[in-house]
C-alpha cells in the first residue's frame, strides 16, 4: 500500500516534470529572443545611467546605435575618455572627436546681487515660481529654487549660499538635463574650449537692468569694443551675445565692462572638493 | 425645491460686503499707462504707433489680422513714450506701449441714454462694432466677444446666457455694474441676442444679489418674455461658463467642446454694457471697473478705471495698503487670481479686481501627505480626479496627466481650497498644463527642423 503510493506518485510527478522539460527545452530552442551579444557588451561598458545626453533613450539604444554606425562612441558624453576609448577599441572605429560638453549657468545675480522686490512662497519649484515670476526684479534670472540640481543625475550641481547653482567642472559630464530642467534657459551647453561667458540674461535696457541688479549686462558695448576678434561679440536684444566661430579669446574683452558680467575663464574654478569645502567653512563660520 | 444650481463646487468666506455697498466711481486720470499688446485670449496685437507719436484718446493703437483677437485702443490721449517689454499681470514680460498724457479727458457723452435705434442695425455690423472697439469677456480669460459671436457655418446658437453670477470672493464690479447700469446690460444684452440671432436671452445671478436681480428685472420691464433672470444658488464656481449653462438650462458642454457646441454663448454683464457704450457711443474698450478690495486695504472701492494704469495709482486711490506686515497682492480675487510680484503692473481687459491680502490668510502652509479622503474629487466641478491630476503634473507623468483628463480642469482652485492636507493640488495642475504645452512646442520646433533637413 505504501510502496503502491510511492510509486504512483513519483511516477506521475516524474512525468510532469519530464513533460515540462521537453517543454521548456523547445521554448528555449525555438522562441528565443535572438540578441546581439555585442549589443549586451557594449552596454556593459557604458555607464548605465541611461541620462540621455547622447540623444538617443538610453544605452543599451545607444549600444544598438554604435553596432549600426549611427553614432561614433565619442557621442557617450557621461562615459568619459577611457570608456571612448575602449569602444572604440573594441569596434575597431575612430572615437570620434567630441569636445566635453559643460553646463554654464549664465546669471551671476544671487540673493547678495539682485534686488528681491518680493517674497515667493509658492510651490518650492523653478518652473512653478516662473509662472508668478518669483521674487526677484529681474525676470530673466536665476530663481534659485534649485530645479536644475534636481536634474542633475551626476551629483555635478550645487546651491551656493548666495542662492545661485553652481556646476562642478571637474563633474560634468555634459548631458544637458539642467539646461533642459531650467525653465529661463539660463543654463547653456558649451565645449570646454568655450572660456568666455557674458553670465546676463536680462534683455531690459541698461537703466532697467541696472535698477534691479549690480552685474546685470546694460548692454554698454564696451566688451565688443575692446575684443581682440573683431566681430566676436555683438550685441542682441540689450545683451552681449558671444559668437565663438573664431576663439574670442577674451583677455581684453572683460577688462573695462561696469558690471563684471562678462567673464573669462572662471568655469574651472569650481570644483565638488573646493564646492564642499566653502560650504563647510560657511557652516564652520555661521555655526 | 432649492435654487438652481451646478454639481459639486464649494462655499467659500465671499467677503464681498467690503466693497458692494461702494458706488463705481472714477479713478483720477492717470498720467502715464502702460498698455500690454497681449491682453486677450489669440494671437496678440502688433503696434500701429511708434515712438514719438501723438494719440488720441480711443485711438487704434494697436491690431492684428487673426481671426481671435482684438485691438487695442489709448485709454488716455498724449505721446507715445516707449514700445518696451513691461511686465505684464498674467506673468511673463509682454511689450507694452507706454503713453504720456496731456491731462485732456475726451467727452463720449456716455449720459446721453440711447442713441441708436436696435432695429436699425445688422448682425453683421453690431459684430463688426464689437471687434473694432477691441470688446473682449471682461470676467477675466479676455477672450475675443466678437470671435463668440461668429458661430461656424453650421451650428446654431439659441440662447445667449448673460453672466452675472460673479462667484468669485471678494469682487463686487460686476454687481455695481448690473445695480447702476441695469440699462445699460439689458440693451447690450439684446444687442448680443440679435448679433447671433438667439431667440432666447438668460441672465443668471447668484441669490447673493438680491438687489441686482430686482435691478434687472425692473429694467427688463413686466412684460419682457424673451430675456429672463434667473435665481441661482450662491456656490462657487456658479460663473464659471460651463457650470452656468448646466446650472441655467441643464445642458452639459461636453468634454473638449466649447459652449458654442450646445447652442450657447455666454457674455460676461461688463461685457454688455460694454457693447452698449460701442454701439451707441462709439466708445472702445479704453476703461473697467475693478473692485479693489481685501484686508490689506484700507477703503475698498469699485473704481472705474483706464486700461493701463498701473495698481500702484489704483491702490494709493483707495487710501493705499494698510500699515505693517506683508501683502499679498493679486491680479483678480483669491480663488483664481494671480499673485503679483510688483506693483507697477497695468489694469488689463481683463483685470476684474485687485484684492490686496494680509495677516493669517497669506501664512504659508505646510502641506502633508494625500489621505485619500476624495474631498478634492468631491469639490471638483468638472468631475476630474484633482489628487491624481496633481501627482502627475507635479512628477511629470504627463501622458497619465492628459489621460486623466488634466486639460478639461478650469483652474477653479476648488481642490487646493478644500484640502485638509492642504496641497497645493492646482499650482501642480497648472505646473502639469504647463509642461504638455511646453513639450508639444518642442515636437513641433524639432518636426520643423527635421522637416526643414529633409527639404535640404
């Protein structure tokens, strides 16, 4: 009785499972998805942070992209060289030459510089603040509500004490999801040879500009004056516009602008080290 | 049997005593006014004059061909300071163009009663009348009267609802309006009825208005059929277009279609008396009457006032903010208004009222998390989801904020007022609508270009 029971059961639970087997031994044979084991590799090398600066959704799209020769793997911008490289390396193709690509947040105008006409106390968002038009005079500004280093997936941002965001050089990776988060478009993705930045937005005449901030650009003219290039510099809707065809250079161009708007290699400067660094002295000092 | 009325809705603090009893009075003639060539619903206005010119009082200062707009006339007569970007009540900075008056006031003779004979004139000419003299809704959206007027070929409007309802808390012009100047909107209002050939006319009022609707009706005359004045009940949003007509002749605008679908337009009473000035007078849209009024000021009024003068002159003309602490000023009444950041804005079109807040009421709150309690849902007028709406305009789910609807919302503020975990459930609405549009305008930039590349 109990053998009987035994072999009944082990012998139907044996069929099943060899039924199952065979089952599952076609499927895997027959209804595979057939996938590109290049495709799985290159992925593997790729970051992984799916940020999109390279224009396509995703790296494993990106991957597939590179296979087709769509896009040459200098297109990674989050990757870094070595990883381009690699690629490269691998598929056996030319990197591709691509300048790094940095975010430059073009308002210098924080709480210490422009004039807060009024207290925002909305929603703690820039594009909602935008819509009232937020605290400050100026229109065009920053709002300082830190929409941007939200954005940020590379820890590359920070909020200064002077409610400005700052972008770590040494971390960018220039994918542009802060140019794309800010709702004034202060935020511009440049190449690194880019040094010269007229840090304004503010497209109201000089005496309006200058009412509501000390390093507004009044649109004086004076830097396109003085620029080495001929022509680098023009001036757009009461703001200094920098063409960069051929390098402005900038030495002279800064040197007489009232404001200090106009700047000359200062993206640099900011490091996450010497960004955290300065926070905690402020904190050191304010505690 | 109670009044009739809308589904849903709230009952907000109306507040309106501080400025009912007021008399509309004239403001002082401003000195300067900075127009906005964008104070309507459509395309906005190209300018006509430029720098230097002189114009005159109800001069054409400003067009544009599109079919929805509107003109847009100097409200004071004087030279033309500057064409600059000014900013503007709804936000953003607009161009604007500047005028420096001469301290002369044109007489349009607006006492003289009636003057023209109804009978006498077209459909086609009150209409052409409407759109020249820049007439558009003065409830608050500004969009173009003459474009309501103009039903496509093929649908047939049979009433024209008068909105007198003015639901909104706080504001009391369109109240004084229909006290002082009953005549005036009854005649506009048959104006209207003859532009779009609708036999049948509805004025409704909330019954918070007692005086106006005795007003009205003793304007319209014992033996008046064809116009009638109807009672609703005191809730708001009652003025809101859609919940009007449900509330008025329980018929439902459906989702996405405009009143015009369901035979109906709807006209705001400023509007009305609007029109009668247009059309007896010939006197554009050069000035309205805003109710100034809150906690923050110190004599509420209904001042009439020229397009253009900024709320600073405004506010000092009713005895200027009270004394201490900080304000909240907006452009319209609490619910649907919008804050401003800076006083040297203009009155526009389409500016109903300037309420000035202070104290407890302007306290920023702490907001919680949802509870789920569904009182948003049961607020709604438009039977929308708000908690949900919310959520997904706030984290950007845009395809579930469409889904669900987020584009049918009318930006009553009913969610954000009654949540008891006081979310600001409209700002992430209006966040959401913002974003789809923002995103559409990108596809359609990069479908040109791509467009463009192909044609290369």
């Amino acid at each position: 009785m109990v053998i009987e029971t035994i072999i009944v059961s082990a012998v139907s639970m044996g069929g099943i499972a060899a039924a199952l087997a065979v089952f599952l031994i076609f499927a895997d044979s027959k209804l595979k998805v057939k996938t590109d084991p290049m495709v799985d590799k290159l992925t593997d090398m790729l970051p992984g942070t799916n940020c999109g600066g390279c224009g396509v959704p995703g790296c494993s799209a990106f991957a597939e992209a590179l296979i087709k020769g769509e896009m040459s793997p200098g297109g990674c911008v989050a990757g870094g060289e070595d990883v381009v490289n690699e690629i490269a390396a691998l598929l056996g193709v030319d990197a591709g030459s691509k300048s790094r690509m940095l975010a430059v947040v073009l308002c210098k105008g924080g709480s210490a510089e422009a004039v807060q006409k009024a207290t925002y106390r909305g929603e703690v968002n820039c594009t909602a603040a935008d819509i009232s038009g937020g605290g400050k005079g100026c229109v065009y500004g920053c709002l300082g509500l830190g929409e941007c280093v939200d954005a940020c997936d590379f820890g590359a941002m920070g909020m200064d004490d002077n409610g400005l965001p700052v972008v770590f050089y040494d971390k960018c990776v220039g994918c542009g999801a802060c140019a794309k988060a800010c709702p004034r478009d202060i935020i511009e993705m440049h190449p690194e040879e880019h040094k010269l930045f007229v840090y304004c937005k503010n497209k109201d005449k000089g005496p309006k500009a200058k009412k509501v901030c000390t390093v507004a650009c009044i649109a004086c003219s004076l830097c396109a004056k003085d620029c080495e290039v001929e022509g680098a510099i023009a001036m757009q809707s009461n703001i200094a516009v920098i063409e960069y065809g051929p390098d402005p250079l900038g030495g002279d161009a800064i040197k007489r602008c009232p404001t200090k708007c106009i700047l000359f290699d200062v993206e640099k400067d900011v490091t996450k080290e010497r960004f955290e660094a300065a926070q905690k002295g402020a904190v050191l000092k304010t505690g | 049997m109670g009044l009739k009325t809308f589904d849903r809705g709230i009952h907000p603090a109306y507040n309106k005593e501080l400025a009912s009893s007021k008399a509309i009075t004239p403001a002082a003639l401003p000195k300067t006014v900075i127009i906005p060539l964008r104070q309507h619903a459509g395309a906005p206005c190209t300018a006509l004059v430029k720098k230097g010119d002189v114009v005159e009082e109800g001069q054409k200062i400003a067009d544009v061909e599109a079919f929805v707009s509107a003109p847009i006339h100097a409200s004071i007569s004087g030279k033309v300071k500057e064409i600059d970007l000014y900013q503007h009540p709804v936000g953003m900075k607009v161009p604007s163009i500047v005028i420096t008056g001469d301290g002369e006031k044109k007489d349009w003779g607006t006492s003289g009663g009636v003057t023209v004979d109804l009978a006498s004139l077209t459909p086609d000419a009150i209409r052409t009348t409407i759109r020249e003299s820049g007439i558009v809704g003065m409830g608050g959206a500004g969009f173009p009267t003459a474009v309501k007027l103009n039903a496509p070929k093929g649908k047939k409007i049979d009433t024209i609802v008068l909105n007198g309802c003015e639901c909104e808390p706080y504001l009391t012009a369109d109240h004084r309006i229909m006290l002082e100047e009953a005549d005036k909107v009854v005649w506009g209002m048959r104006a209207l009825m003859k532009g779009v050939g609708a036999p049948n006319g509805f004025i409704g009022i909330e019954d918070n208005k007692k005086d106006a609707i005795e007003a009205i009706k003793l304007a319209l005359g014992p033996s008046c059929t064809d116009i009638k004045v109807i009672e609703l009940e005191t809730k708001y949003p009652q003025g809101a277009e859609k919940m009007l007509i449900k509330a008025a002749l329980n018929r439902k605008v459906p989702k996405g279609k405009l009143p015009l679908d369901v035979g109906v337009v709807v006209n705001n009473v400023g509007t009305a008396a609007a029109i009668f000035d247009a059309l007896n007078y010939g006197k554009p849209l050069i000035e309205r009457v805003v109710t100034v009024s809150g906690n923050g000021i110190k004599e509420p009024k209904n001042l009439l006032c020229r397009i253009g003068t900024t709320f600073e002159e405004i506010i000092k003309q009713c005895g200027g903010l009270k004394e201490g602490g900080e304000f909240e000023v907006l452009n319209g009444g609490p619910m649907m208004g919008i804050a401003q950041m800076q006083l040297d804005v203009p009155v526009i079109k389409g500016t109903s009222g300037i309420t000035a807040l202070m104290g407890e009421v302007i306290k920023p709150k702490k907001y919680d998390a949802c509870i789920r309690c569904a009182s948003c849902v049961e607020a709604c007028p438009m039977a929308l989801m708000p908690y949900r709406l919310g959520d997904y305009g706030n984290m950007q789910r845009l395809d579930d904020f469409n889904g669900w609807g987020g584009f049918d919302c009318i930006e009553c503020g009913c969610c954000s007022y009654v949540c008891p975990s006081k979310r600001p459930l409209l700002q992430w609405i209006r966040l959401g609508k913002l974003r789809v549009r923002q995103n559409q305008q990108a596809q359609q930039e990069q479908a040109q270009l791509a467009e463009q590349a192909s044609a290369k």
